[in-house]
C-alpha cells in the first residue's frame, strides 16, 4: 500500500499537495477567524504628511533643499517604531546609522557644486530612505518583476553556481507604492540604464489585451475572486474606450499545469543551491525537512516558512520522478512559445496576481493554490508588474498583474509602465490606510461573533456607519446620516 500511495504521489505531486491543503484550510479556517477576532489591533493613523510622499517627490525636495533627508529619515523611523510591533515587517534596522548617512547627505549639498539636474541624473535617489525585502507579497504596491538580465543579482542569497537559468527565476525588482517611482527605481537598480529605452513612445491605440481571469473551472483549482475579476474586467474595458484597442478574454491551454511546470524548473535550476538543512558548523549533520517544515509552522525553526517548504520539495525532488521533471519543462518551453506568438510585439495579458486579497497571517500554507497565479510570469519567464487597484468590500487592497512579451522592442517593460500611468487616475492605485475602515472591519467581525440577536444588530449598525464615514471620505458617496 505505501509503495502504491508513493507511485500516485509521484505521477500527481501537486493534485494530492492542492488536496492537502483545501482539507487543511478547511480544519483551519475557523482557528485563524477567531485568532483574529481576538488579536485584532489597529494602526495608528499617519499624521506625517513626508511619509505620503513618492520617493520621486522626496528626492525632488532634498535635492532643492526644501527639506532635509534627516527630517525624513527621522520621520520614517518614528513610524516604524509605531507599527512595528504590531506587524513585525522590520526584522533588522540600522536606525542610528542611517541618521548619520542622512546628515552626511545634508552636509554634502550645502556644499556641493553639481547643479540640481546634474544631481537628479547622477543620484536620483540621494537622500532618500529605502528597505529591502526578502520575499514577495503584492498586495497593494506597484511592484515589477521578471525584469532578467537588466538588475544584477551578483552577492544574492541563495544562489546555485553552474546553472544559468537559475538567474530566470531569482530576479530582483522594485516595489513601490506609487507608479512613478517605477521606472525611477528600475533605473538605479539597472547596471546599465541606457538599456531601458525609457523615452522610447508606444502607440497604446495598437495594443492587444488579453484577460485570463481563471486558469480552469474545476474545483480544486482555486477560484479568483469577483471583485478582482471585475478589476480585470473595467480596467480592459478602460482602454478599450480611451483607446480603442482590442480586448478579449482569453484562456491559454496548459496554465492549469503552470504549478507543476514551476516545481519542476526551480528543482532543476537550483541544484547546486546550498542546503538550507545543513548545519553550517556541521555540514555532516542534515535536520529532517519534515521535521524543519512543522518547526517552522510554530515558529521553532532557523528557517522560514517558505524557506521550509522550498528545502522540503528540493529533497523529494518536488515528489515528481525525474521522467515527470523533463516532461513539465519541456511543456513549459513549449507553453512559453505559444503565448510570446500570441502576444508578438505589442500584446499584453491580464492575470490575477492572486485568488484573493491579503488573507489572514500564517495562512500561506494552506493557501498556497494561489501561488499558481504568481507562477505564471515566473514560468513564462514575461516581464510583469503588479497593480494595485483599490480596496475590496472588506477594505484590503486587491490588483492583478500585467504582462507582457519578452523584451521584443524595448528592454524595460514600457507596455506595463505607460499602462501603470493611465491606473493612477483609471484605478484607485495604492490607498493610504484608513482607521475608519479598519475600525469597520474590527465591528464587522465581532457582529458577526455576537451571541444574541440585541448584540448582532447592535454591532452591525455601528459597522454600517463605520462604512458611511469611509465612503464619504474616499468621496464616492454624500452621507448626510447613515
């Protein structure tokens, strides 16, 4: 029987894992509602109007010597300080030191000669402060990625010598809350900015859009939400109006297998990575990766959750045979062919950046089914950015992702930027936090959790009027009393 269990585990790795975890998120789902319920905290409200600002803006200012970098470094600083013990986003600062490297900023303009277009083009970003992140979430920022072979990845960690393709599925890009800090930001991080061809001028009356909503229409493949389908949907329909260009839905035959064709390349391309179980005193001493997986879902391990879980599917060798390995990439080679003719020179395609919004923390494992989605441009190896397009019915940021061809015309992916452009004003883009909507979500929960009909209607009211504040300060509705 176990031998018979391992063979079906073999031909089907990711059905019996998708299996897995729509039982695991069922037994869970009620254990992370009412952790939430019961853990909720609220954000202080932002009453610093530096931090608003885009870093195009900021660095505009500090090269004018309107502002100093050290009042907005501070400034950064003390709002970390705020939030940080509720989201644990800052796992290392360096808070004194950039204070320091901020007044040397200040001191090297008062007496710099260089021009403020002479310093705008030699350190655009002077001045301004700036984190690093170490894995991806998208939700609510411009993010780009698949940008390979324009932003180095020398010094990165991990890294798997020997192996080109390894490059094509590291990559490093900007993430960003406002659109015109993209192209800013890919041209510092860009080894040779003359490459991107940043005035290059597109004619978006000739661009074809296609729109994939959902992979498949099957159970276990998970199901995109209405609210970002109907994202997808009005931006589509945006430029079909603006521009006249040509739109339609589009379902690629073989993404439903896009999960499997990942697994397989990044199994293969990260062969010579280091080993994550292995303990660096004692290389001979190799933790179990079951046992590492389990540690890290309590948080008892070294290594993170998707560290875990990535050292867990090297060693089973993603649980595919190696026959089941070189057929995935072959299929992915093959998918990537149809769908860069399809595009050709100016196609590009709208893809969910995942199923949902912002789910609740620890989920990820359970939720992974998402991660095909986000696989797409990975696999496909297309330039893709992530845009944010407001708040869902819950207040979370929702977005989709923009793709397009592999660097037919222009080596920046110029189809997704001037695309960008029109959301900033089409869309509602990156939003700052509300407290009052947040303060709606907390009631809302506890209706919900009311043990009697006086409470429950009780604590819906003040939702619905929590809502009514919200609304009319986003300005889509006028309430005189809600």
């Amino acid at each position: 029987m176990r031998k018979i269990f391992r063979l079906i585990a073999m031909e089907t790795p990711v059905t019996l894992l998708w299996i897995v975890m729509v039982i695991l998120d069922w037994i869970t789902a009620p254990f992370f509602w009412l952790r939430e319920v019961f853990t909720w905290k609220t954000l202080p409200p932002i009453d610093d109007d530096l931090l608003k600002a885009s870093a195009t803006k900021l660095a505009d200012m500090i090269r004018k010597r309107r502002i100093t970098s050290e009042k907005v470094v501070v400034s950064y600083i003390k709002r970390i300080r705020e939030v940080n013990p509720i989201l644990n986003a800052i796992v290392e600062d360096r808070f004194q030191d950039a204070i320091e490297d901020a007044k040397a900023v200040d001191n090297m303009l008062k007496d710099t000669t260089l021009t403020e277009e002479e310093l705008k083009r030699k350190r655009p970003l002077l001045g301004v402060p700036v984190t690093v992140k170490e894995s991806c979430c998208l939700k609510g920022k411009f993010v780009m990625k698949k940008i390979v072979g324009v932003i180095s990845i020398k010094g990165h960690f991990p890294s798997s010598p020997g192996k080109e393709n390894f490059s094509e599925y590291l990559v490093v890009g900007p993430m960003t809350r406002y659109a015109e800090d993209l192209p800013l930001m890919t041209t510092v991080l860009c080894d040779d900015p003359s490459v991107l061809k940043l005035n290059e001028k597109i004619d978006l009356s000739n661009l074809k859009i296609f729109s994939v909503k959902n992979v498949k229409d099957a159970w276990l493949y998970p199901s995109v939400t209405k609210e970002i389908r109907d994202a997808i949907d009005n931006s589509a329909k945006h430029f079909e109006e603006i521009y006249g260009v040509m739109t339609r839905p589009k379902r690629f035959e073989g993404l439903e297998e896009i999960f499997d064709m990942g697994l397989s390349l990044i199994i293969e391309a990260s062969e010579n990575a280091p080993n994550l179980l292995k303990n660096p005193d004692n290389k001979d001493n190799e933790q179990n990766p079951w046992l590492e997986l389990l540690k890290a879902m309590v948080l008892m391990s070294d290594l993170t959750l998707s560290g875990s879980v990535f050292q867990l599917a090297r060693c089973k060798d993603g649980f595919m045979t190696k026959e089941k390995v070189q057929e995935f990439a072959k299929k992915a080679d093959n998918l990537k062919q149809h769908i860069t003719k399809e595009l050709g020179t100016n196609g590009v395609i709208f893809v969910p950046s995942f199923t949902s919004a912002a789910f609740r923390s620890g989920q990820a494992l359970v939720k992974g089914r998402g991660y095909l989605y986000l696989m797409i441009s990975n696999v496909l190896g297309l330039p893709s950015t992530q845009i944010p397009t407001g708040l869902n019915r819950k207040g979370l940021p929702i977005g989709f992702q923009v793709s397009e061809n592999f660097y037919t015309t222009h080596y920046l992916p110029l189809l997704c930027v001037l695309c960008i452009t029109n959301y900033t004003w089409c869309c509602n883009g990156f939003l700052l936090p509300l407290p009052q909507l947040q303060k709606f979500r907390i009631l809302l929960t506890f209706a919900s959790a009311s043990y009697t009909w006086n409470e429950y209607l009780r604590n819906l009211l003040h939702a619905g009027q929590e809502l009514g504040n919200v609304l009319e300060k986003l300005g889509r509705v006028e309430i005189d009393e809600f």
